[in-house]
C-alpha cells in the first residue's frame, strides 16, 4: 500500500515537472489572435494608427502612418493573468523614433507584468499599474544604458528588506546593447515573493512584494474598488513608446509553487 502510494506521488511529482518545463508560445507568429491594445485617448480594443501588427513573424510597433508624436502610449496587453511563470522575449529596436518623441523615450519601451486589467483603465490613462521589465538600447556613443531595468508606474517593491519608492530603479549589472540586435529577456515571476530580471541569460535584477502605491491617485482607486495592496498576479503587456520595436518571441513558462 505504501509503495503504492510512494509511486502514485512519484507519478504525479513527475507529470507536474514535465508540465511545468513547457514553454508556450502566447504570440502565434501570424496575428495578433490573444492580444487587446489600449491606447491613451482611445477605447479598450482600438489599435490607434495600426501601430501594433505583425510582420516579418515578429509583433511589431511601427510609427509609419504617425506625423507627429501626439502622447499615445500604447499598450499590447494578453488576453490571460498570471501568477508563477517565467517569461521569455527577444526583441529588438529598429529604425528612428517618431518625430516629437520624448528624449527618454529614444530605443526605451519594456513589458509590464503583474498588471492591471486593461478595462480597469481610464481613457487618458498613460500607463497601467503594473512592474515594468524595461528594454533600452544604447546610443552607440560609449556611454552606459543598460536594459532590464525596473519601472513602477502607481507601485513599490520590496528590495534587500527596504520599500523602494523610486519609479526607476537600474539594474545591476548595467548591460548596454548597441544596434540592431536581437535581446532576449526573461523575468522568472514567484506571485509575490520574489521577481527576478535575466538579460541574455545574466541576472540583472531581483525584488520582492510588489504593491500598489498608496501615493498614487489610480492606485488609490484600484484598492478603493477592491484591488488589495499586495500584487501577486495580473496581465502582461507589451509597450508602445514612440521608438519601432519588435518582438519575435513571446512564451511562457509556467511555475508551480
């Protein structure tokens, strides 16, 4: 009976494992079957300007029909939430921002994890409450500007024990790519334990309980609605920043914890 039952649990330890070794793809390389974008002054669905499309296999955010930068960040947000994953993107910048971007706004744009739902968002809203993987590419002029970094638009996280409140917060060590290239990503996500950053397979960046930051006006609303302060969970989303990127690879791993 005991051995019986030591394989039964053996059985399903090891079924649990495989499974949770599987990458799946969330992006299908055809369409954009799964994915809502929402756009500061546009309506939950509205893909302003045809930014957001796929070509060449890879998602891609493409300024062509844009004259000028009139402050639509833009959102590609996943049609599910989760939890305890690992998360693998490559991508990579191409071509000239569009005119009137802002400065910090050159090769910058990023995945947002942990997010709010995109129909919790306001028309005009900006940014949705969420972790920001940031992705930034180097100015090819010597000086350090590291991707993988971490930006908090209305949160706060937990890291070596001290609540940090910055909105930017550079990873360590600073990895600056230059060019074209193609970068790959990957955020393992423990709900709210810890959160960690990888840039072409070297840790960058590690931090724990991410919250909703009781000094922001959304966030306040979100907990007032019954959002908790905590964040365990929440959507993915791929950013719109005024910089053409693409993003040939998106999958998910998921984590039993």
């Amino acid at each position: 009976m005991l051995r019986t039952l030591a394989l039964a649990l053996f059985a399903v330890c090891s079924f649990a494992h495989a499974q949770e070794g599987k990458w799946i793809p969330l992006f299908n390389g055809k369409d954009l079957t799964g994915w809502t974008p929402k756009f500061k002054g546009s309506k939950l669905g509205e893909n302003f300007n045809n930014t957001f499309r796929v070509q060449d296999g890879a998602i891609t955010v493409s300024y062509d029909k844009y004259d000028q930068w009139g402050g639509q960040f833009g959102h590609l947000f996943y049609k599910e939430k989760f939890s305890n994953y690992k998360l693998r993107i490559e991508y990579r910048f191409t071509g000239d921002q569009v005119k009137g971007g802002p400065g910090w706004a050159f090769r910058n744009s990023g995945v947002m994890i942990h997010s709010e739902s995109p129909g919790t968002m306001g028309v005009d809203q900006e940014f949705p409450a969420s972790l920001e993987v940031q992705f930034l590419g180097g100015k090819s002029d010597g000086k350090e500007r590291g991707t993988g970094n971490l930006c908090t638009p209305g949160t706060n996280v937990v890291i070596d024990g001290k609540l940090v409140s910055d909105h930017t917060v550079s990873a360590k060590p600073q990895v600056t790519i230059d060019g074209d290239a193609w970068v790959t990503i990957e955020v393992e996500v423990h709900g709210n334990k810890v959160i960690k950053h990888f840039v072409n397979g070297q840790q960058v960046h590690a931090y724990e309980q991410a919250q909703l930051d009781e000094r922001d006006g959304h966030a306040q609303e979100l907990m007032k609605k019954g959002a908790p302060k905590m964040i365990s969970e929440g959507y993915i989303c791929l950013q719109a920043e005024t910089h053409p990127v693409q993003f040939r690879k998106v999958e998910i791993q998921k984590l039993e914890e």
